[in-house]
C-alpha cells in the first residue's frame, strides 16, 4: 500500500509552480517569447513582401504568390499565410494572378526602403564596417526601427536625400527624388559622364564593382565597346567590364561643354619622385576616415609626394607637409590629384 507524503506531493506542487512560471511569465516566459518570435517573423516576412512588390512594380514587373516563393527566402506556406492577411488588412490586392500594392501598402513599403538606405547611410558615415556588410545590416535593422527611430535617424544624418550606393532616400512624406540616368553597358564609345548610382544587388556583381574600385560619383569616358567588354577611363584608371557587370552602374551623361577632368588622377598611381597637388577626396571617402584623411593634412592644394614604397606595394608613405604619412593603396586611391611637372601641375 502506497503512504501518502505530504512533503513530496509539496515539492512536486512547487516544482509545477516554477516550470509554470517560467513558461508563462509575462514578457519574459517561454509562451511569450514564442509568440513574440512569430509575430516578428510575421512582420519581417510582410516587410520583405511589400519591398520585393514596391521594387518590381517601379520597374514594371508583375509578380503572383509563385514569384515570391522563388525571389524570398521563406516558405510557400508562410508566403500564402501572410499574403492572405495583407489582403485582408489592404496593404495589397489581386489583378488577375498578380499581386499589386495599395496605397497604404506602397506607402508602408516606403517606410521600410526609408529605414534600410538611412541605416545603410548611418553605417557608411559613422561606423567602420565595409562596404560588403552594409546591405545585409540594414537588411536586418530596417524590421526593428519604428517610424520615429527613423526620423530621428534621418535628422541625426542631416536629412540625406541619397544612400552610400546613390539610391535615393524616401522622405518622412514619402517623396522620393530621381535622377536621371543610363547603364553603363547602354552608353556610346566617347560618351563622358559620372557614376551616380552603383546597385548593389546581386551580391556577387557588387563585389565585382567594389574590387574593381570603381567609385561613386567618378567622372567616366568609355574608350572601347564590344558584346564581350565596355572600357572605361576614370580619373587616371583603366576599367574593363563585362557587359553583366557594367548594367549595375547608372551613369548621369555631362554635356560636352562639361570640362573632362583628364588630367585628374589617384594618389594610389604616384610614382617615387614624383609630386602632385591635392585636388580633392573623392565621395567615396566617407565619414570618420575622411576626417582622419583631413586632419593627417590631405587638403586641396596641399602638395604630396612619395616618401618611401613598400617593396610588396601596400602601405605607401607619402610626403606631405613635411611628415611621412602610411596609407594603404585603398585609402590613396580615394584622394584626388593633379601631377606635377617641371614646377607645374598638369592640365
């Protein structure tokens, strides 16, 4: 016959008391973070739908539930699920199989691209993360900043009309400004223009660009085209491209009243002893290493020379008013000079 314990039957009753607690404790307890875990994947995965729409839709592209499964990283079942709720709320609605912002959908996707490009600005201006990670941090903090954490990031940059990459950033309104532009790979041989926006999707075409250190707001003359490659001059360099790569590159065309600036080239291609003066930094060189860059004495008409070159080619010191300064060829190459030639800078 089995005796009853009251101590045991005691202990086990305190024992359910804290399993219970810990799993429904509120904000904190297992239960809740469960749900708080799904209603967040649910909010990520409308935010990538309204994105993935809002880009196919400023192209003319039409896109039906199948065409999510393929371009989103999530399951047809999550997809359909969340699809059906957007419906529901009127962020979206069907035309034949293909699925079309609303208003207010258009308007919430806004809010979304606002967030990542502000972020991927944030990152450029005030952190030192490369150029690679830019993209996928916003692609994850974008889902976390309310509408007031974006406007007060927008404020803390000074209200930026374009990201790092030249999109442009949506206002608080929802105005988005335009520039005008072709691709790279549709420009004639002798067309003169400069780089206004350089996409940065697909991953792999990026890398390509940022290895090539083609930059930003560079001023560009296609020398060569063919099916196989476009050549390109671009502040003392020469670029060769696949056709592929050369259509992520959205180039502004300049008049030819426009002055080529030919003659500018990159402190990254000084020789020993050869001198130059500073023209400028490029815009690619961005927040606190600009400033560093600034207050090291690399200022417009400074003069500069070449120090001492590192046998294996990176870092380079360069002579600058009267102190050797080390840089690496990345960070020469985003400063702007004109040679110097018997005593005068080159035109």
């Amino acid at each position: 016959m089995t005796t009853y314990n009251p101590t045991f039957a005691l202990l086990l009753f305190l024992a359910l008391i804290i399993v219970l607690y810990f799993l429904f404790r509120p904000n904190k307890g297992l239960y809740y973070l469960l749900r708080k875990t799904k209603k967040s994947n649910a909010k990520t995965i409308i935010e990538d739908i309204l994105k993935l729409l809002y880009h196919n839709q400023a192209s003319n592209n039409a896109l039906n539930v199948n065409d999510l499964t393929n371009h989103l990283k999530y399951s047809n079942r999550l997809l359909i699920e969340n699809v059906s709720k957007m419906i529901e709320n009127k962020l979206l609605f069907m035309e034949g199989d293909a699925l079309k912002l609303s208003e207010l959908g258009n308007e919430y996707a806004l809010q979304i691209i606002r967030a990542h490009r502000l972020w991927e600005k944030f990152l450029s201006e005030k952190t030192g993360f490369q150029k690679e990670e830019w993209h996928g941090r916003a692609e994850k903090k974008e889902h976390e900043l309310s509408v007031d954490e974006t406007n007060q990031l927008a404020a803390l940059l000074g209200n930026p009309k374009f990201d790092p990459h030249g999109d442009p950033i949506p206002t608080s309104t929802g105005r988005v400004a335009f520039k005008k532009g072709h691709p790279l790979s549709e420009l004639a041989v002798d067309t003169v223009g400069r780089i206004i926006h350089i996409e940065d999707e697909p991953e792999i075409i990026y890398k390509q660009i940022l290895a090539e250190k083609i930059y930003l707001d560079s001023q560009i003359r296609i020398v060569e085209k063919d099916d196989s490659r476009i050549v390109f001059h671009s502040e003392g360099e020469k670029f060769v491209l696949a056709p592929i790569v050369a259509g992520n590159i959205t180039v502004s065309i300049l008049e030819n009243k426009v002055l080529i600036q030919e003659s500018t080239t990159r402190l990254s291609s000084l020789k020993t002893h050869e001198t130059a003066k500073i023209i400028g930094l490029s815009k690619e060189c961005r927040g606190e290493n600009r400033r560093r860059l600034l207050d090291l004495g690399f200022v417009k008409g400074a003069t500069v020379g070449v120090d001492l070159m590192n046998p294996l080619g990176d870092p380079t010191a360069f002579l600058i008013k009267g102190t050797a300064i080390a840089l690496r060829n990345n960070q020469a190459s985003k400063i702007l000079i004109k040679k110097i030639e018997h005593g005068k800078t080159t035109t």
